[in-house]
C-alpha cells in the first residue's frame, strides 16, 4: 500500500472515530437532558405510566434530534473547535427537533407516546445548554491542555495591560486560555474615566497609564502590553515615555490593519516600532472604485522588487487584475516577491518579468506580448548621495528611462500611466530630485499633445518608513554596533509616511486622476531627524547621550535641511480625496523636453559630474546643483 493511500485510510479513521465521539456524547446528552426534563416536571417523582412513556420518547425523540444535529452541520466540525456560528447551528437544530415533537404531540390522539408539553420545552432548553458544555469542553480541553502553547510550567509573567477597550479584552481572553504564553494579566490601564474601577473580565481597571510613574503603583509588573492599535500616535508616544521612565518592559499588539484583516492573532505581541510613534490617520480608499479599475486587466508594475513596487504588487494581486506583470531587472529582488504572491494565493495571476526599462527591445516586447492597460512606473535609483557621485545613471534611469516607457505605453494603448516620483523634485538641490523632476515634466508635456489617449499622471512621495535607503534601518544598524547614531544637522527634518499609505496614494491618485496631474499627500507635519534618532534610541531599551551618543556630521551634498511640497508655477487643487493634493501647471513642449533627456543622456558617461549637473540645470532652471 501507498504511503498516501495509509494517509488517507488513517484520515478516514480519525475521521469516523471523531463522529462516533459525537454520536455518543451527543446521545448520552440528549438521554440525560430528556430524562431529566421527566424529573423536572414530575417533581422527580415518575408514575409507571409516565415512566413507560420516557422510554419510548427515549427510542424516537434522540433518533430525531440525532438525524437533525446531522443535518445542520454538526458532526462535520473538528471536535475541539466550537465557535458563534457552531452554537447557531446548535440552537437552529435543537429547536427544529423540540418542534418536531411538538407537532406530533399535536397531532397525537392518545397522548401515550409523546411527552407533556412542559417536558418538551425543559428537554429544548436542558439539551442545548448539554451539548453547548460538551462541545465547549472540548475545545477547553484542547486550548488549555493539548495545544502547543499549553506547555510549560514556568512562573508567569505579571502584565499589565494599558487600553481596556475591546482590543485589550481579546488580549486578557487569549492570555488567560493560553497560559503557555507565561503572562499572567493582573491589571488595566485606561485614559477613559468612566471605566474605572470596573472589572473586564474580572481585571481591574485602575486608572491611566500615568499610574504607573508612582512607586506604590507598579503593581509588581514585570511587562506592560499597549493594547491601543488605533489610539493617535502622539498618545501613544506619551505612553511609551512613561513606560520608560518607569523601567518597565514593554511591548504592543498588532497594528488595527492586521488584526482586522485576520492576519495575525491579538496575542501575537511586538516590540513598539518607530512607526506607532510617527502614526498618522489611515488612508480612506475608494476600493470599490479601485477594483472596477483593477480587476480583470493587465497591470505592469517596473520596479516591482523594491519597497515600493512589491507593495504596489501585493496590493494590486489583491484586486483580482486578470494579470500583473511584475517588472524588475533585478532577479535577486524579484524572486522574493514573486514567492510572497504565490504563498498569498496570487500564483496564477503574477507573472515575473527580468527587464531593464532602458532595454527598448525588451520592453516593446513586453508591451506588445502582454498589452498592459495601467502602468505604475516605480522603477527608479534613489539614493541621492550615491547618484551625486554618477548623475549619468540617475538621468539616464530616472529621466531616460521614464520617457521610453511613457512613449511605449502611448503607442501601445495604456489606459493609465503612474509614474512615482519624490518631494525631492521640488526645487532640488540634487540629481536625484533632478532627474525625476524632468521625468515629471516630460510625462506632462506628452500628455497634453495627447489628451485622449493614456493618462499620464505623477505621485510625489515623502520619506518612505522601511524602504531602502530609509536612515532606519541605518540608525538601527548604528544602534546595535553601540552608536554613535550620526545625523547630518541638528535641524535637519522629513516628511515621513508608511510604505502601504504610499501605495494607498497611488492607487486612489490613479483612479481620480485625468491626465497631466501630479498628486502629493497631505503629510501633516514635517519630523526632525534628531527626534526621530532619540525615539529610536529609546525603543531600544537605551538612553540617547548616556548609553548612545547621537553625533552632528553635516549637510550630504545635495541635501536639504527641509522638504517643499510644491513649486512656485503649480496651482494647488483639492481632490476628492481629503488626504490628496493635485498640482497642476503649464506644460512644456514636448520636443523641447525629449530633446533636453536626449542631449543630458548623449555621451553621458563621458561626461564629468559637475558637467552633467551644469548641463542638467538648463533643463531644470530651479534646480541648486552641488559643485564639487
């Protein structure tokens, strides 16, 4: 025999004994519950005519309810799981056999084989209440018992919990049914006033977080969990300083998003990331409208291994498009990405393209085999150090590179072009910004010399967290080595956005947008980069100045102490959106500006830096080249 054919005849057996388990306990409870029903009514004392009659309800009663606990489901569930829906299921079939026996005590003559009313509705509630507790034993069984996180007999972990909300009960549900986790919640924080001095599932809740900066309030704590996913980032932050002071470890639940998805569980607990503190309200999407634009297309995502395209990637599979195309020249970030899609499900639909934009050839094949109908143009260097050092790579990938496929996608039919751009295009002080501020001009002036064709669109983007290139990870980095953490000025300061609020941008910028538009979000306010290190210092458990240095090292060439958000000569529009901008200004000339990408990228590599830069300024005139 074949080690899957012992497979399933092992299956099959597990399988048979579960429901043979089910049929007995779920006999014995209906025996029980309808004999004790019986006693109820007759004050526990039977005559022989009423205690003929119990045994013949016995024979045909069980047998009834039996076949209908079949029939709504409930032999089909794993033994030990028994949630809300399986209850209903519970209640529907108990109900439907109580009036079953209700009818033929009805239509019954005699009245000699069918219980007294009184016992039907006794038998309807005792039975439900009977096989609820079987089935919930079951699964207390499982949980406290027999699953992986059941183990274990080392002391818990006294915890305190700050937010009593709903979040922060699922929490002390999940702490108290897995006691494995070791951590024993003993008491609640909360700013809501009105739940003071109540008890969530019988744990005090005391007063708020504050609480916590006097010494006959510790409580004996040895953790604190925040279980406040969608409390503001500043309440948040405040918590975190008072946790600090205080000494105390500290860890958070998952974000809102996760939790709602389904993704994680509210006891998969992390440590409390730079993110949480620089949180900002989550983007709104018009989904709907997203989809109906998404689904059933060819979608073509360039630089789809990167920070930003991946996201885009994971985010657009989601919208069910008949095909995306993920581009990168890239296999090593391609690969990543590529298995991400196929674990989620989205193995059908993606397909990994090795492409370089700069390669014509291999892009008008791409356009041509494929026929994409929205482009998200994300491929792009970035770094503005390392592209002041070489600014031909960054005018020929960003500037070059973005008119060749802007002009491939009009003449093959795109419906839609998105090129990504960055805060850095305005007024920039480097040829990063430079570059893709003239790939912004160029996607403009082809759009208005074809206005009934693609829509040409740019979305400008702050810092992004978590991105390459981003200084987190640097300061991380720099952290873990004992500092110094280095920062370039002290007055240095960003915008900063999350890498899914900055695939929520382009995505809604996309549907809203008409062509020739350059969108930008509603960053809120800009973040000093020295905050920015002592946070970071902090969340690792380190004082900034005592344990870590932070150390002053200077401007980089090319970079700016501040971001802007627009250019002189662009008009401010709202949109649709509350959290979208839309710029709008005079187009160039076409010609003038394929011309200007044409002579920039003609003999690029002979050319010397500062050459390149003098040159790239004509071009772009607000541009504030670094001269070496």
């Amino acid at each position: 025999m074949s080690i899957p054919q012992v497979r399933t005849q092992s299956l099959k057996l597990t399988r048979a004994v579960r429901v043979v388990l089910l049929l007995l306990c779920y006999a014995g409870g209906l025996a029980f519950s309808l004999v004790l029903a019986y006693l109820l009514r007759f004050d526990f004392v039977i005559s022989a005519e009423y205690q003929r009659q119990l045994w013949v309800a016995l024979l045909w009663v069980i047998p009834i309810k039996l076949l209908l606990l079949y029939l709504f489901r409930q032999f089909a569930g794993l033994l030990s799981f028994f949630s809300t829906p399986d209850l209903s299921r519970l209640l529907a079939a108990l109900f439907s056999g109580s009036a079953l026996v209700w009818v033929v005590r009805v239509l019954e003559t005699g009245g000699i084989k069918s219980p007294p009313r009184g016992v039907i509705l006794a038998d309807f509630v005792l039975s439900f209440v009977i096989l609820a507790a079987i089935r919930l034993g079951f699964r207390l069984v499982r949980e406290r018992f027999l699953s992986p996180q059941s183990g274990g007999r080392s002391r818990a972990r006294r915890v305190g919990i700050v937010g009593a909300g709903y979040v922060g009960a699922a929490l002390v549900r999940e702490l108290t049914v897995k006691r494995g986790l070791g951590m024993e919640p003993v008491v609640f924080f909360d700013d809501d006033k009105d739940k003071w001095g109540h008890r969530v599932h019988d744990i005090p809740v005391v007063g708020a977080p504050e609480l916590l900066l006097e010494e006959d309030q510790r409580f004996d704590l040895e953790e604190v969990v925040i279980a406040m996913p969608s409390s503001s980032a500043k309440r948040i932050g405040e918590i975190v300083r008072i946790l600090q002071e205080a000494r105390l470890k500290f860890e958070t639940v998952p974000s809102m998003d996760q939790l709602a998805s389904g993704k994680v569980k509210v006891s998969q607990l992390r440590s409390v990331q730079i993110q949480d503190l620089l949180g900002r309200d989550p983007i709104q999407l018009e989904t709907e409208g997203i989809r109906n634009m998404l689904a059933g297309r060819v979608v073509m995502v360039t630089g789809g291994g990167g920070s930003i395209g991946s996201e885009l990637c994971r985010q657009i599979a989601s919208f069910n498009p008949a095909r995306l195309l993920v581009v990168d020249q890239s296999e090593v970030q391609l690969f990543p990405i590529e298995q991400e899609l196929i674990e989620l499900g989205y193995g059908g639909v993606i397909l990994p393209v090795v492409a370089d934009i700069l390669d014509q050839e291999r892009m008008t094949y791409v356009f041509e085999r494929f026929k994409p109908g929205v482009v998200y143009h994300a491929a792009a260097h970035k770094h503005v150090p390392m592209m002041e050092q070489q600014p031909s790579e960054a005018i020929k990938n960003n500037s070059l590179g973005t008119m060749g496929l802007a002009e491939a996608a009009l003449k093959h039919g795109v419906d839609r072009f998105v090129m990504i751009s960055t805060d850095k295009a305005i007024n920039p002080t480097n040829v990063m910004g430079a570059s893709k501020r003239l790939a912004e001009v160029f996607v403009q002036a082809l759009h208005a010399v074809n206005p009934d064709k693609t829509k040409f669109m740019a979305v400008r983007f702050g810092n992004v967290l978590g991105s390459s290139g981003s200084v987190i990870p640097i300061f991380q980095r720099q952290i873990a080595a004992g500092g110094p953490v280095k920062v370039t000025h002290p007055d240095v300061t960003r915008y900063f956005m999350t890498i899914p609020e900055a695939v929520g941008l382009v995505l809604q910028s996309s549907l809203q947008g008409e062509g020739g538009e350059i969108f930008v979000l509603d960053m809120g306010k800009p973040v000093k980069i020295v905050d920015l290190a002592r946070d970071l210092i902090q969340l690792s458990g380190l004082r900034p100045g005592e344990d870590i240095e932070i150390e002053f090292t200077g401007l980089r060439p090319g970079e700016k102490l501040f971001e802007e958000l627009s250019h002189d000569g662009e008009n401010i529009a709202a949109t649709k959106h509350a959290k979208i901008m839309r710029f709008v200004c005079q187009p160039q000339a076409v010609e003038g500006v394929r011309k200007m990408i044409l002579d920039l990228s003609r003999d690029a590599y002979a050319k010397e830096p500062n050459e390149l830069k003098i040159q790239l300024k004509k071009a772009i005139p607000e541009y504030q080249p670094y001269l070496t």
